[in-house]
C-alpha cells in the first residue's frame, strides 16, 4: 500500500498538485512508512555491532533532513519525488534512535520535546487555517509579526483543542464503552458543517451549472418584484453575482443567473454554420432558452472577453443579436485590468511594493477585444468599461481600498470588494433601465440619499463617491 501510494503521488504531482497534496491517497505512503518502521524495530534487540552503524543513520538522516529544507522549496512542487527527502531523512534518524544511548533519542525524551509530541497532531490540524488567514488577512503586515501570530495562536489552539477534546476523547474510548455514540456525533457534526459551509459558499459565490441553467437558472425571487435581472457570462460574470444579487434585493428585482464557471456561453461554431448549431443543445442554446422564457429587463454580459475573442469574434455579434430580442437592456461589461503576480497578496507578502502595472501584453489584448465589442453601442446595448475604476491616472493599478481590502481575489478576477465598486458605479443605469418606480414614473431621478442606501454594499464614503461619480460621467 505504501508503495502505490508513492507511485501515484509521484505521478499526480505534476499534472493534479491539489489533488496530489490533499489527498489521504497520495500522502499515506509517508505515514506507512513509519509504521513500516515501527513493525519492523518491534520487539528486536539491537546488536552492539550494529550500534556505529546507528550514529551514521542518523547523522545521513539529520543531514537529509536539513538540506531537504533548503532543496525542497527550489524544486517548487511538493509532494512527488522532493517529499522522498524529508521522508528518507526522518526513517534514517528513527532507526537510529533504536540505541538508547544515542543523542537523538535523549533529544527525543526530553521533556519539552515528550510535551510537541504529544500536542504535534493538534499543532498540525490547526496551523493550516490559521496560517491561511493570517496570511490573507495580514498580508501587508511585517513578516516577523505575521509569524509571532501564527506561532502564538496554533499554540492556543492546539493546546485548547488538546486539553479539551482530543484527550477526554482518547481517554473516553479507552475505556470498556460503546463507542457508537462517539461516532455518531462525530458523523452528525461533520454532515451539519458540511451542509453549513456549502450554505456558506452558495452566497458568497454564486454560480449556475450547465445543468441548473437546463433547469432554468439560478433564480432569486422578490416577493413584489419590480424587473427582472438576468447574469449572463463565465467565471467573470460569477464574480459579480453577490453584488448584483444585493441590488436586485434593494431594487425589488428577481434575479436569474445562467452565468457558468470554466465554460463559453457564446454560439461554438463558425458563423456560417450558426443556423445549424443553434439547434444544438449547447450552453449558448441554453442560456438562450433561459432568456427567451424569462425575458428579462436588464441582461448583465460579462466574460474573458480576450479569450472568447481569438477565434470567431463574429459569434459575439450573433449572440447579441439573439439576446436583444428577448430583453430590454443589454449591458456589457468589459473585462477589469490584468493584475500582476506582484500585486497579489502572496507577491506583496513576499516584499513587493507598489505602484503595479498590468502587463502590457494583457493590456493590448484586453484593449483590442474592448474596441471589438463597443462597435455594439446602440440605444439597447450599453459598453461598460469598470478599468477605470481599477486604473489611476499614471497608468498604476488600484488593487485595495481605502482600508487595504484587497479589490482582486486573482490576476482576472475582482474581490468581493472590487465587485461591489463596480456594480455601485452601474447603480444609476440599472435603476433607470428597470421598470420604473414610483418616484421614477413621475420623472424623477433616485436621491443620492437613495442611492446610498441602494449601494450600502459599497465600503466607506470615498469608494462610494468615487462610484457615483464614475457612473455620472
């Protein structure tokens, strides 16, 4: 077993590394071998002859194990072949400390040292989210504070976890008592968190599937709606699902989203064929049956645009075409700048410093499939262009807030936070383009103070102005 699971770490890493570095499957061959160990050491006597080759097992071992700290990192992908060497290094020094009068296993019954052990599997499950959130929160922070942090609350928490559950547990199962109870809790509580986190995603993110779109989309209804607001697109158009579920909510709105993670709503085929293939069951053919039941006042088109653009740009043309029959506004929304790796929170974490400036390769493409797509502009279909948000006058990117929060969750796609400001900046547009209100039937145009609370998802008074005033121009 240990061996298979060597062989399809090592064949994993390279082409499914999250698969290969989170899965039991792929990480076991590093416990086995331990056990391995341990079985075979049980109950033998070690030979005094033996002994001189024990301090060189170790001394080879600690060796591996240090350089492995210093080589593992240049080798960029762990586990595969680099987790052989801390791996090697550590069985060395184990075997060796079989001698008791060995330096690594006085070191190893030392007392502090008896005290990690024991608090090592706590230490381990906690250090993982912490240092995660500590890194995303904290990510302008000094290095050094950032480290005392982790350090001093997985300690907190391991010791907590340790005194507290891991132990009564271990001491509860030791004993002569049913043990169905224990399980059971423990299954029941995993399910609720599990359904709890998924609840948890499903706002934070929201996103259609090919089949739910085949179902009709992901709909949000309003008790009284006013309009309805369809989202159309990929990944990019998903990004700015939450913000535009809270508009649809202020604005008494139903909201349906078809918009699809990883795919191309666009016509997949040439243009000449488009009759053909408009039969076919495809996401666009989809996506359009959606648009054509619901017919929706306010469409909101948003995809990797450079990307979708490369072959047959032609097909966009056709989309649009199709869209504008069965919808009152068509807004589409240009793809936001490029951020560089730097300007992400692992480059800033690692020293790097503004100003950052998209990538001129990324800017050109981003800029021809802009130009492309305003041709569209008529009195139905609205080009929007949110890098003026993102983009200060000598060409630098905005990539935080006010208050550091960060305004993109990638190099091509926003954060919540950076979502939010665009939305806020189409406030006025979605309003007027909805069935009008009240107040909007009688001529007048929403109050700031309307419009404030309408955007309450905009962060702090300078985002929000900023918004407006974007959206005024």
């Amino acid at each position: 077993m240990a061996l298979l699971s060597l062989i399809a770490c090592i064949v994993l890493t390279p082409q499914h590394h999250t698969v290969a570095f989170y899965s039991p499957a792929t990480r076991a061959w590093e416990l086995l071998a331990g056990a391995c160990l341990a079985v075979a050491s049980t109950g033998k006597v070690v030979p005094v002859c033996r002994l001189g080759w024990m301090r060189f097992s170790q001394a080879v071992g600690l060796f591996l194990v240090c350089v492995s700290c210093y080589v593992v990192p240049l080798l960029g992908v762990f586990p595969g072949y680099s987790a052989l060497l801390p791996v090697a290094g550590t069985l060395l020094i184990l075997a060796g400390s079989r001698n008791p009068e060995s330096w690594t296993t006085q070191l190893l019954e030392f007392t502090p040292m008896v005290a990690i052990g024991k608090l090592s599997y706590s230490l381990y499950l906690w250090h993982w989210p912490l240092f995660s959130f500590i890194d995303y929160l904290l990510y302008g922070a000094d290095p050094i504070f950032r480290l005392m942090m982790k350090c001093i609350l997985t300690a907190a928490f391991g010791v907590s976890s340790y005194l507290l559950i891991e132990n009564p547990f271990r001491v509860r199962l030791s004993r002569n008592v049913s043990i169905i109870p224990v399980f059971g809790g423990m299954a029941a509580t995993a399910l609720c968190l599990s359904v709890i986190c998924f609840q948890i995603r499903s706002e934070q993110y929201i996103n259609a599937s090919e089949r739910i779109v085949e179902q009709g989309g992901l709909i949000y209804q309003h008790p009284s709606p006013r309009g309805k607001v369809l989202l159309w697109g990929d990944s990019i158009a998903s990004m700015y699902g939450t913000a535009i579920k809270r508009y649809a909510e202020q604005s008494h709105s139903d909201l349906i989203v078809v918009s699809v993670t990883g795919k191309d709503p666009l016509p997949q085929f040439p243009p000449s064929t488009a009759a053909a293939a408009l039969k076919k069951q495809s996401l666009w053919a989809k996506t359009l049956r959606v648009v054509e039941d619901q017919q929706p006042d306010v469409m909101v088109l948003a995809c990797a645009w450079d990307s979708k653009l490369k072959e047959f740009p032609e097909r966009v043309g056709l989309a649009v075409d199709q869209l504008k029959k069965h919808c009152g506004t068509l807004l589409i929304l240009l793809q936001p700048p490029v951020l560089p790796k730097q300007g992400l929170r692992s480059g800033i974490r690692n020293g790097e410093t503004p100003p950052f400036f998209e990538d001129p390769d990324d800017q050109e493409s981003r800029s021809i499939a802009n130009r492309y797509l305003s041709r569209f502009k008529d009195r139905q279909v609205f080009v929007i262009d949110p890098g003026q948000i993102f983009v200060e006058p000598d060409g630098a990117l905005r990539y935080q807030t006010s208050r550091g929060r960060h305004l993109f969750h990638d190099q091509r796609h926003l954060s919540s936070f950076g979502a939010d400001l665009v939305i806020a900046s189409l406030q006025n547009l979605l309003v007027a383009k909805q069935k009008p209100s009240d107040s909007m039937a009688h001529g007048n145009r929403p109050a700031r103070s309307t419009l404030k609370r309408a955007v309450g998802f905009a962060h702090n008074e300078i985002e929000l102005e900023r918004a407006v005033q974007l959206d005024n121009r």
